[in-house]
C-alpha cells in the first residue's frame, strides 16, 4: 500500500494550517496501517513530493516555478516522474523490508534553513 503526502507537515505555509494537519493525519494513517497489515505481509509507505511540475504548479506562472527552483539545492523542480521512481522503489522486490516509512522527494527543499544556505 502506498500513500502520498507533501511536504506540508514537516515545514508549514502560512495560511494552509488545515491542508498541512490533514496530511498529517495522512501519515499518521499510514503509520498505523503499517502496524495493522504487517501480519499479512503486507507493507505500507508514503512518498512525499516537494515542488513538482504539474497542471497547477504551471499555472502559478513561470515566475513562480523560476522562484520555487531557486529555493532547492538541485536547482530544478521535481517531475511525476521523480515520484513515480520512489512508489517504484517502495513497490519492488527490493523494498520488501520497508514499512512505515516515507521518503521525501524534494531535492532537498526542506532541508536549508534559509535561501542564504544556498548562495
């Protein structure tokens, strides 16, 4: 079983206070599902996606996606397939020992504490 978060619950946006609580809540969710299926052999992790280029990032403008590159230490913005390579991982043969577990594919977005630590 794979869910699918953003980065919201682990660093925040002003204003999305409930979008951010509701995918926690998504992980929280995942995590107990873990628990509750690993008797069955069956695992159950989330993939995480940072900024990535989709319908509604394009129509933020090109301005915007322009900013949002700038602030990841890779520089570019994520594609579908980047997260599609991580459900592809966590749905191998080589993922068969991982459960609860979410990986975050972001190019490192969350991890600077600010822009500074990327010039």
């Amino acid at each position: 079983v794979l869910t699918s978060s953003i980065t919201g619950p682990v660093t925040g946006f002003p204003g999305w206070s409930h979008y951010s609580a509701t995918k926690a809540g998504q992980l929280g969710f995942m995590r107990t599902a873990c628990i509750e299926l690993a008797k069955y052999g069956i695992t159950v992790n989330a993939v995480m996606p940072g900024n990535i280029i989709t319908e509604g990032l394009v129509g933020l403008g090109e301005d915007y996606q322009k900013t949002m590159a700038a602030s990841i230490p890779l520089k570019r913005l994520g594609t579908v397939e980047d997260i599609g390579y991580a459900a592809l991982y966590f749905a191998s043969k080589e993922a068969g020992y991982v459960t609860g577990q979410t990986i975050i594919v972001d190019g490192g977005q969350i991890l600077p504490e600010s822009l500074e630590a990327l010039a």
